[in-house]
C-alpha cells in the first residue's frame, strides 16, 4: 500500500505544471474541520505578500491543506486530488513527502473529510517551528518570535465560541498576541467550504477572502468575515425576493444594514433597502433610505 501511494503522489507530482521559485513562507496557520458541521478550514498569517494563492487549500467534502516554510504550492491541489480519491490525511501526507525530493524544508497540514489530522514540520524548516495537534485540526507555524505559538492557537480555537471561521480568526489572534512571526506581519487570508459538496463550488465556498498587503492583516481579515457576513444577508434578501417574500427580503437588508452602520461602506445596503421598499409599494417609506 506504501508503494503504491508513493507511486500515485509520484506521478502526481510529475503531471503537474512547473512551480514557481518556492518562496519562503514564514508563517502561522490551522487547519480545521467543524465537527458539528462537517465544514473545512484554513486561516494563514504571514510577513509575506498575497500568501492567500499559496499556503490555504480547501475542497468541500474532502479536505483542508495549509503548506509553508518553503512552500511547495502543489501540495494543495495535490494533496486535494488524493483526498478526493479516498486517501486519509496520513496517507497522503506520507505519499507527498515521499514524493518530494526536499520534505527537509516543508511545512504541510492537513485534515481530512473525517477529522484526521496529519502534520509535518521539516527539520530544516526555520525556528522557531514547530505544531500542535488536536481533535479535528492542527496548528503549525514556523519562523515565530516564541516556540509556544502553536500551542496559543490551539487553544484559542479550542476555547473560542462561534462557527468554524470566527474560531479560526480566533486562532490567528492568538498567534499575533503570543508575538507571531519574528519579522512582523503582512498578509493574510481564511477559507472555509461546506461539509457536504452540492456540485455547485461557487456555493460550497461559504467564506473566502484575502489581505494582501495591510500592516494589521489579521485585524484586516476579521473586517472582511465581518463585511462577508453581512453580504451574506444582503444575498438572502436577494433570494427572499425572487420567492416574492417583502417581509423577509426587508428584514435580511435591514439586518446586513445594521451590521455595518457606516454610510461609506454599507451604501450599496442601503439603496436596495430602497429599492425594496419601492418595489414593494412603500414609496414614502423608502424615502428615509435618501441621503439627499
């Protein structure tokens, strides 16, 4: 069976497109499943920019991957493609290192479908480095200012209340406040994909979202899920409306509404509120929603 996995991630590795020059991705992430929900995460800090296309990897119904230190970028797709053909997290794990021809410098995480966990740190990935494995995820980072980062984001996420992503922000805090990355931080991104794949991947993608280039990405990263989140309402209202439910359409915009009370931000909000409102009938109520 060894064999044979070695061989598969072997040709695997073959088929794909040449990488680029493997960057140093110094970094902290986790990767998680939801018991609960069966829903697949990953969330990344790193002092390195646009670390999102690279380090998280993420497939509804199949698997998280985060892969750092001097990240090989086809461990993601690759390490999806052995999930999905029922391999566990260990055993792929163990078919991509084999694989590899410099495991010594990767740093790779991944949680499968059923919760298993699988996690190597090279012994040639920077210090400090190191994980910490739990019930459905792992917490990895390397290059860190302190050796008790991981441990910080294990229990942050352990602790923290809320869905996958708010746990997972939670995590990524967590490592920021034990010091992080000893040279400083940059960009940041998180994923999370349902437990179930409906064949529509564009739904299956419940929140995925980038910092590129901020000097706080993590505090960054909580606006956007926020943001999202109430987005997330307004795509309610929008589908209450084709149903030709007004009440419950003007209710979701109201509640994305008073998620972001600020004018600039939530202006986009505030004028299908309007336009709801119109539709509907309620001319002068609508007129409230005018900002002259």
């Amino acid at each position: 069976m060894r064999k044979h996995l070695r061989a598969a991630a072997v040709l695997l590795l073959a088929a794909a497109a040449p990488a680029a020059a493997q960057r140093p991705v110094h970094t902290f992430s986790i990767v998680a499943r939801d018991s609960a929900t069966g829903e697949l995460g990953v969330a990344v800090q790193s002092h390195w920019f646009s670390v999102g296309p690279i380090v998280p990897w993420a497939e509804a119904g199949v698997g998280a991957i985060a892969t750092q230190s001097f990240v090989e970028p086809s461990y993601g797709p690759l390490g999806l493609q052995l999930l999905r053909a029922g391999r566990t997290a260990e055993e792929t794990l163990r078919g991509l290192v084999a694989a590899d021809p410099h495991p010594e410098v990767r740093q790779v995480a991944i949680v499968d479908a059923r919760g298993g966990v699988a996690v190597h740190t090279g012994a040639q990935a920077i210090a400090e480095a190191g994980q910490v494995k739990g019930n459905g995820f792992s917490a990895q980072s390397n290059m860190m200012l302190r050796p008790t980062v991981p441990a910080a984001m294990a229990r942050a996420y352990q602790e923290s209340k809320g869905d996958l992503a708010e746990r997972l922000l939670a995590a990524l805090e967590a490592a920021q406040a034990e010091g992080g990355d000893i040279r400083g931080r940059q960009s940041a991104a998180i994923i999370v994909v349902s437990g179930k794949p409906t064949g529509r991947p564009w739904q299956d993608r419940l929140i995925d979202l980038r910092v590129e280039d901020h000097p706080q990405p993590v505090a960054e990263l909580r606006r956007l899920v926020h943001l999202a989140r109430a987005y997330q309402h307004m795509n309610a209202g929008d589908e209450a409306t084709t149903r030709g439910d007004i009440a419950g359409a003007l209710h979701e915009y109201a509640t994305a509404e008073a998620m972001v009370p600020d004018a600039q931000t939530n202006g986009e909000m505030v004028f299908w509120h309007a336009v709801m409102l119109v539709n509907a009938g309620r001319v002068e109520e609508s007129l409230a929603y005018h900002d002259g």
